[in-house]
C-alpha cells in the first residue's frame, strides 16, 4: 500500500461547495490542499443543469449551470490546489482518517490536518414517498432524467406525469416538452407550488403545462413499464380522497419530491447532525460538531441558490484554513434558535460574533410584510423588511462583526421574522 | 374591443397577479401589481416577451455525448420551440470551447446558440 497522504486539507466532492471551499482555503494560505471527486470531471451537477438562472449573485450575470461550473473549474486550474478525479471516499473516521478508492492508486489512506465536506444532496425516491402500485420500469427522479437528457442524450419517455413541482421537476418539465415528450401534468401535494414562481411561469405556463395543486399520485399502473398513474385530490391531512381519482395514461412517472443532505460519510466520523435540516449542525464559520471538519452547501441544508452554496463554501474553506495555520480552539458555543415563523437556521451555533456572520433561514408559511431579524440576548443585531415571504425562497441575513472589546457575552441568539414590514 | 391578458409577475416573492388591459395592441392599463416593477414586467411579457433557450445537440467523439447550449442572448418567446427544432441533427465535432458557435441566427432572431461549456475529446480527460 502507498504512503498515507496528509494535506492540510481534504475537501470531499467537487461540486459547486468543493469547488468554492478548495478555491477559498487556498486563497486563505493553504498551499496543500486536495480535492476528491467521484466523476471524471469537476461541477457536480453544474453540467447537467443547463437552464440559465445561476451567478446573479455571486457574478452579477444570469448563466448556465456548466458556465458556472466552468468559472470555478477554471480559477481552481490556476492554483496549486490537487484535484483527484475518479476518486471514491469510502469512508471517514472520527480521528479524520478517510479511506478512498481510484483506478490509479487504488485503496488510498489520507490522514488531512483539516476536512470540508461538500457531498451535496440526493433526490427522494418513489420510497421515501411512499407511493403505492406496481413496481415497473418508467418511475424515475427529477434529476436522474435530467442526467439521462442533458449529459447521455437519452430519452426516459414520451408521455410524462411529473409529482411534485420543485424546482428541478418545473425545470424538466419544460425540458421533457423541449425534446418532444408529452408532459400531462405536474401534480402537487401541497396547495402551493413547491418551485420559484420564475419556474412555474417559464416552464410550465410558456408551455401550457397543467399545474394541480393538492394532488397526489395514488396509484401506479403497469407490470413491466408504467402504463399509467391514479392522481387524486387530496384532502385537509393530504391523504388522497378516493372520489376524486383519476386514470392518468402515461409511459413515465418523473419524481420531483424533495433533496436530502448526503451525510452517511459524516454519520461515520460522529458528526452530529440536525434532525430538521438533515445537515450537519454547524457554527459561523461552518465547522461542525467535530473540530476541523467543516461543511458546506447542500449537504449541510439544501439551498435554492447555487450562489448561496458558494457563499457558504467560501466560509467553510476559509475556517479550514484558519483552523490549520492558526490552531484555533472554538469558544464555547452560543445556540442559534428558530424563532417566530422560522423554520431552521443554519448555523445552528455561534461561537464568535467578532466577524461577519452569515445566516440563512427558512420561514414555516407564507406571510406578507414582515421584518426578519436576529437577536442577540433580545437585541436586534440586524434585520430586514420583506413585502413577502416564502418556504421555498431561503432567506439571508448578514450580522456585522461585533466589537468583543465590550466582553459583553451572549448567551442566546434568534432568528424571527415578526410582522410590519413594507 | 378591450381584451385583457393575465401574468403573474416573477419579480420577487410576492408573486403579483397581474391582469393588462388592451385594445388593438394598445395597453390601457395593469393591474394587480403591488409596485413600479410589475407594470413593466406585465408591458413586456405583453409587447415582447423574451426568454433565453437553452437545450443540447450530439457531439462528435468527445468526452460526453451531448454538449450544453444556449441563445447568446435572449429570443422572443413564440421562437423557442422553432430555436429547438432547428438544432436537431446538428452534430459538433469535439473538442468544443466556452461560446463556440454552434448556430448562427437560429430560427431568424439574430441570435446565435452557443457552446456553455469547454467539451474534451474522448481520448483526453478534462480536468486531469
């Protein structure tokens, strides 16, 4: 076997947070950092997420997803920054031993002085909904017939029924009647839309593409390739009311049921990981509850906005770098709590308010003209107004960095959004 | 007659209904909108709406077999599924690199697709 590696850090997957997180912490000093990632090239799923949409933030300009993979991809090739392709992380102890797989060195034993994760999320299945019927050929999530179109050129059907309408089941429903299939209809549990209102309106109204709202999929037909799906309204508690079921001809059921944080590696190191984000519980500067392994983007909390994803990426990298040329030791950390309207914040835990912290929160329902704010011991530290505010649009608000010289100690930090706004 | 035409802005969260009121192609009045923003937002998807258009074609020995692309810039709506269909059977010889012109004018708009992203030859590897 080869000699252990040991980097000062090790950043595991090279999506848009690997990406970020890599560029971040060798800017910040490291001058030994390495970048692990499964596929044969960098961006994650940057590639196949052709429709434009993505940078507004982070470069001003609305661009693809390759294009935005591109720009990473390309600063990373100008520092000294060491890229494994075709890499597999098996796994990651607590004592930060990762243990990973190539065709190259094949077992390979990295012992970093630091780690970000960067694994991102993973689509729902047919499962984890739980949808009853027959098991045949034809039932297959969002992204996956994403993948099959835009990277491998393959066609997953012709006549298409979408559950859910998030936004990745929004943007393949313009996709799907792009290349010439049908789509019958998005159909929706709840009694909103689960995607931005910009998709709803340019990939399903351009297109005629039915939404129904509080419905379900109830059935699914077919013994060897679907046939068809029973769709059904639902009712208060969202169970399907038999009377109102339909017969839905179709040859495809395209999934779009929500992501969860990919973290069997963190389970493994002993991380702690928030039961309502499915991520990680982090501090300001994205560390997690193991000293030294950092995380960032989606598996942490699914973002909506890749730029978002980046921003946090930048923090979790630069908190590597200071852990390692600095030997930092955390404060005893203060607990960020979700307060009225807030369904989560992450971080979930501040140790120093001496530096810009970012926070980003998602509310639990709709509601007009607020103010969102963050408290500490009661006293605003910042906030904003909205005219609305929505479950599927994250929200960020920045605290400026405290002058500790007043000793002053925090004992308790929250995020609410409150009524009076514009 | 006055004919109205309704949209829902994408502005910001609040999702406005809008509702525009026209005769003749004139547009007498938009409503629903909550600010400045919508009334423009309503005039335009009414005039000219836009969008970007972005899809694939078949790449020739390269790395992967599809290449991302899109309209260099924005193309009136009513053309995209013309912009689409003239792009089947276009095969692009790989290597391919960031803006390459894949097609120029597409569907009469002036507009020219091109390549999102940088695509290697099958032989070599692009990040290695």
């Amino acid at each position: 076997m080869k000699k252990t590696r040991k980097p000062q850090l090790a950043v595991i997957g090279a999506g848009p947070a690997g990406l970020g997180a890599a560029l971040a912490a060798s800017g910040a000093g490291l001058r030994d950092v390495m970048l692990i990632e499964r596929d044969f090239e960098l961006g994650g799923i940057l590639p196949q997420c052709i429709h434009d949409g993505f940078g507004s933030i982070v470069f001003k300009e609305v661009m693809t997803g390759p294009e935005y993979a591109q720009r990473f991809v390309e600063e990373i090739r100008r520092t000294d920054v060491e890229i494994m392709l075709n890499t597999m992380v098996l796994d990651m102890g607590p004592d930060m031993r990762i243990t990973a797989v190539n065709d190259r060195e094949g077992i390979v034993e990295i012992e970093p002085e630091s780690i970000v994760l960067a694994m991102g999320c993973r689509e729902r299945t047919r499962h984890q909904v739980m949808l009853p019927g027959f098991r045949p050929a034809g039932v297959i999530t969002a992204g996956a017939a994403q993948r099959d179109i835009n990277i491998e050129g393959l066609m997953p059907g012709r006549k298409i029924v979408i559950l859910g309408s998030g936004d990745i089941g929004l943007i393949m429903a313009r996709r799907f009647t792009l290349e010439g299939a049908r789509v019958e209809g998005v159909y929706e549990l709840m009694d909103h839309p689960g995607g931005i209102t910009r998709n709803v309106v340019q990939c399903l109204r351009d297109f005629e593409i039915p939404l129904h709202l509080s419905h379900t999929v109830s059935f699914i037909h077919g013994r060897k390739r679907v046939e068809a799906v029973t769709v059904a309204e639902v009712d208060a508690d969202l169970k399907p009311r038999k009377e109102t079921e339909r017969f839905v001809p179709c040859d495809t059921l395209c999934l779009s049921v929500g992501l969860i944080p990919e973290n069997e590696l963190s389970k493994h190191a002993g991380i702690q990981l928030d039961p309502v984000t499915a991520g990680p519980f982090v501090d300001e500067r994205m560390e997690t509850t193991v000293d030294g392994i950092f995380a960032c983007g989606n598996v942490v909390n699914v973002f909506d906005l890749v730029d978002y994803v980046t921003h946090s990426a930048q923090v979790a990298g630069r908190g590597a770098a200071e852990y390692v040329l600095q030997g930092r030791k955390r404060q005893s950390p203060v607990k960020v709590v979700a307060g009225r309207n807030v369904k989560y914040v992450v971080p979930q835990f501040v140790s120093d308010l001496n530096r810009d912290v970012d926070f980003y929160f998602r509310v639990e329902h709709p509601e007009r003209a607020v103010t969102a704010r963050i408290l500490a011991d009661g006293k605003p530290l910042a906030g904003k107004k909205h005219k609305m505010v929505r479950p599927p649009e994250m929200l960020k608000q920045t605290t400026e960095a405290l002058d500790v010289s007043t000793g002053e100690k925090t004992r308790e930090l929250t995020v609410e959004v409150i009524p009076g706004g514009e | 007659m006055a004919n109205k035409h309704d949209f829902v802005c994408i502005n910001c969260p609040m999702s406005c209904s809008l509702e525009l009121t026209e005769e003749n192609g004139e547009i007498l009045e938009v409503t629903g909108n909550d600010c400045k923003i919508g009334k423009r937002y309503a005039e335009e998807e009414f005039k000219d709406p836009r969008r970007v258009v972005t899809t694939t074609v078949s790449v020739r020995s390269g790395s992967l077999p599809m290449l991302p692309v899109r309209s260099a810039e924005a193309i009136p709506k009513r053309l995209i599924t013309d912009a689409v269909k003239s792009l089947e059977g276009i095969v692009v010889d790989a290597p391919v690199k960031l803006d390459q012109v894949v097609l120029e004018d597409v569907a009469g708009t002036g507009v020219n697709i091109i390549a999102s992203r940088d695509l290697a030859s099958a032989s070599i590897q692009p990040n290695t």
